[in-house]
C-alpha cells in the first residue's frame, strides 16, 4: 500500500474490500489476497485477512466450503450470500457518501491555491 496511506485507514475498509472481492466471484483466501494487492492494498498478510473472512462468515455475509486441491492441498472457498450482498450494497453507498463528505472539507493537494 501506498506509504502515505495510514494503516489504520486500510484497518477500517478491509472487511468491505474482502466482501467486494469474494462478491466478484467465489474465490479462496489466497486469490482474495492477490486482488486486493492489484487493486493497492499491498500485501495482505494471512493472520491479517483470515481473520475478516471468518468475521464475514461468522455475520452470515460469506459461506465457505473446503474443495480438492488439483495436485495440492485443499482450499477454502468463500461465497458471498444474499445478506453480504444486500450488506455490501448499503454500506459501498454509505462509503461514497461519507468519502465525498470527508472530501468536501479537505484541502485539495492538486489545487493550485
């Protein structure tokens, strides 16, 4: 991630990044991993990540199921259901909403006043 990002910043927009990720298609931990780096997370770390997709499933917006690995280990895959759908869909609003708030009273940094 971007070094002038705060951490705690990424701490408070991974569990609805996560959700976003597995609502773009079933996946694995892994796979979840490698998008949200492409997208500028960095690199998330498994005791980082694990932990939101069990809070995810646990809050009835991911299921998971354990697949055959094709010449390795299994995987864990999640899903996202209905309610993590419907959730995501609230709160993506909410963010833009709040972003555009939080914007509005920052100062510009490519304003050339």
């Amino acid at each position: 991630m971007d070094a002038d990002i705060p951490s705690d910043w990424l701490r408070a927009v991974l569990p609805m990044a996560v959700l976003a990720t597995v609502a773009e298609a079933e996946t694995y931990g892994y796979a979840v991993a490698q998008r949200l780096q492409a997208a500028g997370f960095g690199a998330v770390k498994g005791g980082t990540l694990y932990p939101v997709l069990n809070r995810l499933e646990t809050d009835g917006l991911l299921t998971s199921a354990w697949r055959e690995g094709v010449g390795g280990p299994g995987r864990k895959f999640f899903a996202v259901t209905d309610t993590g759908r419907e959730h995501l869909r609230r709160r993506a609003a909410a963010w833009h909403t709040f972003t555009e708030r939080a914007a509005s009273l920052l100062p510009d940094p490519r304003s050339t006043r």
